[in-house]
C-alpha cells in the first residue's frame, strides 16, 4: 500500500513539473517573436466563431431560467423590481463567464485535444522538429493567445443574450415593466463589476487552452490515448475553470 501511495504521489509531481515546464516554455514564447498571425486568426475563428451558436443557445436560456426562477423568489419578498438587476449581475459576474468557459471547453478544448494528440502519435510534431521549427510556437502559442483573447468577447456575447433571455420572460411573459427591468440593471451593476467577469473571462480563456494543448502534446499512443489526452483535457479543464473561479472570487470581490 505505501508503495502504491508513493508511486502515486511522484507521478503526480512529475505531472505538475511536466506542466510547469510545458506553461513557462509557452509563456516565453508567447512574448518572443515571432507570432504566427496566420495561425493566430484561424485558431481564434475555430475557438471563438465556430462556438458562437452554443454560446447564444446556453446564454439565451440560462438567462430565461435565471429570470423565471428569481422572479418567483423575488415575489415572495414584493422585490419584482429588481430582476433585472439579479439576472445581469449574476450573469455578468458568474454564470456568464463561467458557463461560457464550460461550453468553449466541452466544444473547442477537446478538439484542440485531439488534434495536437494526433500529430503526436501521427510524428508531425517530431517532423516539426526535425524542420528546425518549435512545436511549443508553431502548435500551442497560437491556441493560448486566441483562447485568451475571444473568451472575454465570448462571455459578454454570453451575457448579452442572457439578459434579452430574462428580458423575455420577466417582461414579456411574467409582466414586469419594460422600464423596471432596465432600470434595475442600470442602478444595480457597477463598472468594477463588469471588469470582474472580463478578468475571469481572460484567466479562463488562457488556462482552456494551455491544459488542451498540454493533454494533447503528451497523448499516449494509439487511439486508446487520445481519446484518454482528450478526455482529460476536457475533465481537467473543467474542474480548473471551477476552482480558478472560487479563487478569483475571493480575490476580486
């Protein structure tokens, strides 16, 4: 049993190291030039435009749950008023970018996932090597910059439909005055607010794309480990993006 524990826990630090080497190596990357634009655009049009329809279907609904729900707690308390300002802030400061790093995740992290994984067991990563280019640049450097850069615009298109969402059901079905519902959300939310949730949004945005990358670089052979790599990233990523919220939280807040 002890020598079970203990191989566990080197192999656990031997991940973490692994990791740690793999983020610093990108990171230096990311700030020496040069930066493969080209890649760039197209990796920021696969992760953020390709996932615009189920980030407007998750915002659009989550946000007409937000307002059914908090309009019949409000009633009891005679606080109809201010649901407006319960759907927005929630969404603005949690839902919005926390469900929108979920759903970027579960569509675009796995994929990215299983496409470094295939050019690893497939050698296009040895190939790149062998070409004297760095795979860190050519492969990962491009993925993390646009995760980091459309995951805000993400999350605020998230946001956005969200509100029109609760603004269907709180004041086209539910009653509640047009000018009420907007009025909440005006006096309610405060800038800091909203550069909270964009600051959330960069940390998700950035951590989605470097465990992706990362799961998919080291994939196991065959296909029994990319789909393990691409399973992992998606799992991993996840519970990162939950964990990296409470933290956030209590330090933003």
């Amino acid at each position: 049993m002890i020598e079970t524990i203990g191989a566990s826990a080197l192999a656990l630090i031997r991940a973490l190291g692994r990791l740690g080497i793999f983020s610093g190596q990108s990171l230096v990357l990311i700030f020496t030039p040069p930066i493969k634009v080209g890649r760039l655009v197209r990796q920021m049009h696969f992760i953020g435009v390709s996932s615009l329809l189920v980030i407007v279907l998750t915002g659009l609904f989550t946000g007409m749950v937000l307002s059914l729900q908090g309009y019949h707690t409000l009633k009891q308390y005679g606080s109809e008023a201010y649901l407006g300002a319960a759907v927005t802030r929630s969404l603005i400061m949690e839902l919005g970018p926390v469900l929108a790093a979920l759903m970027v995740t579960g569509r675009a992290g796995s994929a990215l996932a299983a496409e470094i994984g295939i050019m690893r067991i497939t050698e296009q990563i040895d190939a790149l090597r062998v070409m004297a280019l760095s795979p860190l640049r050519y492969l990962v450097v491009p993925n993390m910059l646009a995760g980091t850069v459309v995951m805000p615009l993400l999350s605020a298109i998230f946001s956005v439909v969200g509100i029109f969402g609760g603004y269907v059901v709180g004041v086209l079905i539910l009653g509640i005055g047009s000018g009420t519902y907007f009025r909440g959300m005006g006096v309610a939310v405060y800038p800091w607010e909203i550069y909270v949730g964009i600051y959330k949004a960069l940390a998700f945005g950035f951590l989605i794309a470097l465990i992706s990358c990362y799961k998919g670089y080291y994939a196991g052979l065959g296909a029994e480990g990319v789909s393990k790599a691409t399973t992992e990233a998606v799992v991993f990523a996840s519970v990162t993006v939950l964990i990296t919220d409470y933290f956030l939280n209590s330090v933003l807040l």
